[in-house]
C-alpha cells in the first residue's frame, strides 16, 4: 500500500476531533499522486460527504470549468480541502478541527510534492498569506523556494455571490501564463520548500 493511500485510510477512520462522529464519508482528497498543481479548498460539503471525494457539488462543476478553460482536467492535478469531514450545515470549519487536521494535510502536502498551490477561500489561504484579507491578495503569486501559491475565492462565492465569478475566471485565467513564467524562471534542482505552519484563526469573509 502506498503512503497517500494509508494517509486516506487513517483519514476515513479518523476521530481527533466531534467531526468524525456525524461524517457520513470521510473526504481525504483525490488525484494523482505526481500531481503539480495542487488545490486545497476549505472543507466538504453535502455531495462531498456522501461521494467521499472532494468537489463534486456545484461547486466542483464550476471546478471543472475553470480547468477546462485554460485546457486542464481535474485528473490532471490534485484536490483536497483543509478539513476532511463535513461541519454540520455546512458551517465554517473551527479552529480545533483545523488543527485536528493539520497533521494530514501536511503528509499530503509532503507527499505529492506540488509546485503550485492554488488556495481556495480564506481558510487555505490563511497557511500561506497570514493576517491578509482574501478580497485584497486573491488572484496574486507569491514564490516561497520552489513552490508557487496562489490564492483565489472559493468557487462556491460565485455561485453565492455572482459578481465573484468573473474575478475566479479572471484569476483562473492567469495561470497558464504564470505556469510557463514559473518553469522558465526555475533551476534545475531542489524541491518543494516545506509549508509555514497554519496558523489557527477565526477569519472574516472577505
């Protein structure tokens, strides 16, 4: 057995905080293990929890598209979220299930070896852009060793909040040409710099 496929074991038999008490799947994440572009999301939601795969409501659709157009596939890059079990109504995941979950995240993080990391909302986003507001740093990279991360809305805010839609496809629409910029602008050479800790707190929506 493979060490991400252990991790996703664990993950489903996981009970370090009151989450996994009322899961009806545990949501590890998916894609390959290769993968180079590597999106965290926040936590899942309904169809999440029954599928045990992230992204796969309406959200995941709009996932979907926004690959599409910049000639992608969700096969072709991983998907997680920061927590990996529904909060209940779908509510904002709490400190202590965050730290609850870190130490997953990390091990995936670690094991997939991505060279890009595309945040989605504000809890991923707060791992790598401490203190900074979602609505002022989306859709802007920042280098941290060899690993690019860039924020972006979640893409449920547009299916809440129409006009956040043509800011995630303006900021989608970046990452070819960022993507190029990134792997030109590379040595030869050295690996993923290991992740800031995550630092724990009650976060505004914009």
């Amino acid at each position: 057995m493979s060490e991400l496929m252990q991790l996703y074991d664990e993950v489903r038999s996981c009970q370090r905080c009151d989450l996994g008490k009322g899961r009806t799947k545990a949501v590890p994440g998916d894609g390959p293990a290769n993968a180079r572009i590597m999106f965290i999301g926040e936590a899942p939601g309904y169809h999440e929890d029954q599928q045990g795969l992230p992204f796969v409501g309406a959200a995941g659709k709009f996932l979907d598209e926004l690959l599409a157009g910049i000639g992608m596939q969700r096969q072709d890059v991983y998907i997680c979220n920061v927590i990996k079990c529904r909060p209940p109504g779908n509510r904002d995941p709490m400190p202590d299930e965050i730290l609850a979950c870190q130490p997953y995240l990390d091990r995936q993080i670690a094991l997939i070896k991505p060279r890009v990391v595309i945040t989605l909302g504000r809890f991923s986003m707060a791992r790598y852009f401490a203190g900074q507001s979602i609505s002022r740093v989306h859709g802007q990279a920042k280098r941290m060793g060899e690993v690019l991360y860039f924020p972006m809305f979640h893409p449920a805010a547009a299916l809440h909040q129409p006009k956040y839609r043509a800011l995630i496809e303006e900021d989608f629409a970046k990452l070819p040409g960022l993507l190029a910029e990134f792997d030109k602008g590379n040595k030869a050479g050295g690996g993923p710099q290991e992740p800031p800790p995550m630092k724990v707190e009650q976060l505004s929506m914009f």
